[in-house]
C-alpha cells in the first residue's frame, strides 16, 4: 500500500547505488551546497523549504520519491531541475538528502561540516603537548 496514496500497491523501492558509496555521498553534500539547496532547506533543518532531518516526509521518503521532487519540481516552492543537473548528481545528492535523516548506514553517511561543530575536529587542531595538572586543580 502506499503511504501517498491508500489502496495503490507501489512497485518495488529503487535501489541507488550511490547510497552504497560514502564518496557519492559525500559529493552529495558538495552539490547540496554548491547548489544552494541550503538557501531553502537551511543545512537539511528546514525553513523556506521543508526539513529533511525529520521524519516527516511530504511526498515519501524513498530514494524514487527525492528523485522525482528534484527532477520534477513541488507545487508552491520546489522548482524543477530535471535537465540542469545531471543524473549521477541527482542521485548523489538524493543520497545525501537520505543520510541527514539517517536513513543510510554509518559507514557510507557522511559527518557534519566542521564549521557547524563546537570545535574544531581533531584534523585541523594545532599540535600541543598536554599540561600537567596537580590533583585537585581547577582548569
């Protein structure tokens, strides 16, 4: 049955190969923003454009359905960009649209931006020697 619409049977979901692949994935996230599909979507929390963390899913959740709104556009905000980003980009970002709701394994789904976390990852940490502290101090 289908969630969209009840009593219609839906075929089987479509398998993306890109949700196999973290690189796909983490292309996903370049176009995302390259794109600006963040000036609607707010980095996948929602805002002019709906949330995509959540699991509230206006016109389905499966990798044809994000396909479709991408390619064909939403009534009352969502344009189409069938012919304007090609295929293998529309199914990197369909996947990374499914990682930031946490639909796709951990191994594959990428991590949140550096610049969105309380600090710095431990990548791009200058080098220090740690201090030694007496018991009972304060720091």
């Amino acid at each position: 049955m289908s969630e969209l619409h009840p009593g219609v049977t839906e075929p089987p979901a479509l398998q993306n190969q890109s949700e196999e692949r973290a690189y796909d994935v983490n292309q996903g996230k370049q176009l995302f923003v390259q794109y600006n599909c963040s000036g609607c979507h707010f980095n996948g929390g929602g805002g002019i454009g709906p949330a995509l963390m959540d699991a509230q899913w206006i016109y389905g959740s499966n990798p044809e359905n994000i396909y479709d709104t991408i390619t064909e556009g939403r009534p009352n905000g969502m344009p189409s960009f069938r012919a304007k980003i090609p295929d293998s980009q529309v199914w990197q970002l369909v996947a990374y649209v499914r990682s930031m709701s946490g639909q796709l394994r951990k191994d594959v789904a990428t991590t949140r931006s550096d610049d969105m976390n309380a600090r710095r990852s431990e990548q791009r940490m200058k080098r220090a020697t740690p201090k030694q502290s007496t018991p009972g101090e304060i720091r």
